[in-house]
C-alpha cells in the first residue's frame, strides 16, 4: 500500500489533468456567474420595480435551493422537455447560474455602499442615469466589491467537486477512479485534499495581491461613515 505522498508519483498526471478541468470549471462558472450578477445587482439596484421583484426570485431561488439538486435538473431535467446539455456545459451552466446570484448580493453591496451623491455629481455634468453608472460609480464599486467578492472564486473552486456525480472528470473523479483502483480511499483522497489546498492558497495570494494593487486609498473610511 502506498503511502498518501505516493500517490502523487503514480497519480500525478491524472491529478494535474483533473485539477486543469477543475480550473477551468471555476474559471467558465466565475465568468458566467459575474455577468449575470452584475445584471441582476443593477437590476436590484437601478431596476424598475418589476425588475427588481424578479432578480430578487432569482437570487432567492438559487441561494436557497442545492448546487446539486439545480445540477441534477439542468443534466438530467431539461432533457425531458428536449434540452439537453453535455456534461461539462452542463455543469458550466450550473455553477455559473448558482454563482450569479451570489456575487449579485456582493456586487450590490458595492454599489449601494457608493455615496448618492456620486450620482447627483454625474448628473449635474451632463452624463446620463447609466452613464453615471457605468463611468462614475461602477468603477469604484467593483474595486471595493473585491476584498468580499474574493470568497467567491475560493468557494466556487471546492464546490466544482460535486461535478463529478455528472461523470466531468475533475481533480475529484481523478480521485475517485484512483480509489477505486488502489482501495485506498483515505490516502487517495487526501492527496487530492492537498491539491485543492494548493489552488486555494495559490488562488488567495492572487486576489489579495489584485485587492492590495486596486484598492481605493480612503474609500474603506468614507464608506465607514
């Protein structure tokens, strides 16, 4: 029987191809998730009032329901009524529709922490209500979104793990053919912890360095008050 650290030698290649899928879901589902939140955060925000019913729906259904049962119902639902995805759209589709509606409730936050007078000020220089938006208050609410925002990327990261019930061949499904292989389900299994940590801890230096290098000297005081 092989050690944990053994596993890395036997393994390695089938562990960093998992772990490149993995990154990529976390990538494709971020990216998905962060147009749509930042619609859906404008639409709360900016949004007549039947809009902002709507978006709230949105974010109430898919915060309080399981990534895995919406999973289960964009993979194996949909196809009943003739929409079918394969597994890895699939599960872009599922972690990017799940991701939206958290990172709208980060982005919303931003946004109304930006002052009201930001807009009178846009406003009184001549640019329009989505001008102002998008060139005056945006700029400054997705910097001062980012040291919150930063839980995301992390979380969606270990949350890609549950895709491997649709048969995605992630770093988890690696893991699990390389159980089933040896019956060594505890070593396996934390080698392939030690590599989700080592993205998490790569993932977290980087934010933190793009949050250090766009942070808005003073904006965390005037916001404070």
């Amino acid at each position: 029987m092989l050690t944990w650290l053994g596993y890395f030698e036997r393994f390695g290649q089938n562990f960093l191809r998992g772990a490149g899928v993995t990154l990529e879901l976390t990538a494709v589902g971020l990216a998905i998730g962060f147009v749509l939140g930042l619609f859906l955060a404008l639409a709360r925000s900016y949004g007549p009032k039947w809009l902002q019913q709507v978006a709230g729906a949105y974010i109430a259904v898919f915060r309080g329901t399981p990534l895995l049962v919406q999973l289960f119902i964009i993979y194996y639902g949909l196809p009943e009524i003739g929409i079918a995805f394969s597994q890895n759209l699939a599960a872009y589709l599922a972690l990017g529709l799940n991701s939206a509606a958290y990172q709208a409730e980060y982005l919303r936050g931003s946004i109304n922490a930006i002052g009201s007078a930001q807009m009178q000020a846009g406003r009184s220089i001549g640019l329009s209500k989505w001008q102002t938006i998008f060139y005056v208050i945006l700029p400054q609410a997705l910097r001062l979104a980012l040291p919150s925002w930063s839980n995301e990327p992390i979380s969606l990261l270990k949350t890609t793990a549950i895709v491997f019930l649709i048969a995605v061949q992630d770093l988890m499904a690696e893991g699990k053919r390389a159980a089933t292989a040896t019956f060594d389900f505890v070593g396996v299994y934390l080698a392939v912890a030690v590599v989700y940590l080592v993205m998490v801890f790569v993932l977290d230096a980087l934010l933190k360095f793009v949050e250090r290098k766009t942070k808005i000297p003073g904006m965390d005081i005037e916001t404070s008050r």
